[in-house]
C-alpha cells in the first residue's frame, strides 16, 4: 500500500468521525421547578414504596446526590444531551465526589427525560412508572447494597429531565 494511500484513507477516516461527531452544544435556558423540595420528597417515597412491596430496606435522602443529581439533570437540560457521562466524560461518581460525597461501596444513577411535558408531581410519577417498568433501573431501585438517594429534575430545550443517585457507604 502506497504512503500517499494510506494518508488519503486516514484522512477520509477523520473527516467520516468529524461529520458523525455530535454538534455544537446547546445553551438552553433551565427552566425552574416549582418545588424541588418537594419533587424530591415525592421521588424518594415512590422508590422506598416500590423497595418496601419488594422487602428491601428503605432509602435514605442524601444532600450530597441531591445535589449531584440536580447538577446533572441540569447540565443535561442546559446542554442539550441525554447520556450518564457528561461531553468531558464526567459520570456519577465524578459528579458525586463533586458535590462533597465520600466513600461508597456501590453507587448508582437512572435518568429519563420526556419531551413536551411539564416539570412537576405528575412527570415525578410518571418518571417512576418508567424506571420501574425498565429492568435496569428497577435494579437500581430496589438493589439492597443502596442505603442513600438523591434526585434532580431539570427542563430545557422543550424537555425534561430526571436523575436518580444511589449508594452505599463504605
């Protein structure tokens, strides 16, 4: 194979990866939540119901996931993406120790987004139904290892988005 060949074919090669790469990122207004608070509390007693139907310890409410999850619902909803890792590769873990969380044996995250709905106590429900009727992160929900949770929600760009945070502590 001649040089000039394979430098062609690295070139087509780069060109094909830049053109399916993703494009620039949105900066979406982040609509507020009315009650977070309480959105959060809604959230944190679907999945304890859900654990105790299946006799699986209740869940615990953690600032630090809060806040991690909140953090990622709204890069999510700012940015315009839907993915566990953030565009710098960022995941839960990274997202959690960023908030001011210590050590964890197991750690965990479900997001869901909708489009055209409204942030409130009803798309907290419905996000449940979702996750549970979804072998994965109904694993998550009701994984006995997780002690502590965390929730966020966050509207952008004409869509919702929903985190759930998980762990055990070391």
């Amino acid at each position: 194979m001649s040089r000039n060949f394979r430098a062609a074919c690295l070139l087509l090669v780069a060109y094909i990866c830049a053109a399916c790469a993703s494009g620039p990122m949105q900066n979406n207004p982040v609509e507020p939540v009315a009650n977070p608070a309480a959105a959060r509390e809604r959230a944190l007693s679907l999945a304890n119901q859900a654990r105790r139907q299946s006799g699986v310890p209740a869940l615990r409410m953690s600032a630090a996931l809060n806040a991690a999850a909140q953090a990622h619902a709204e890069d999510m909803a700012r940015r315009g993406f839907y993915n566990h890792r953030s565009p710098e590769r960022q995941d839960v873990a990274d997202r959690y120790r960023a908030a001011g969380g210590g050590l964890w044996a197991a750690i965990g995250e479900n997001i869901a987004s909708c489009i055209s709905c409204t942030a409130g106590m009803g798309q907290v429900d419905a996000f449940q139904a979702q996750w549970i009727r979804s072998s994965g992160h109904r694993r998550n929900i009701l994984d006995p290892r997780f002690s502590e949770f965390g929730f966020g929600m966050a509207a952008g760009g004409g869509r919702v988005y929903a985190v759930q945070t998980f762990i055990s502590r070391r």
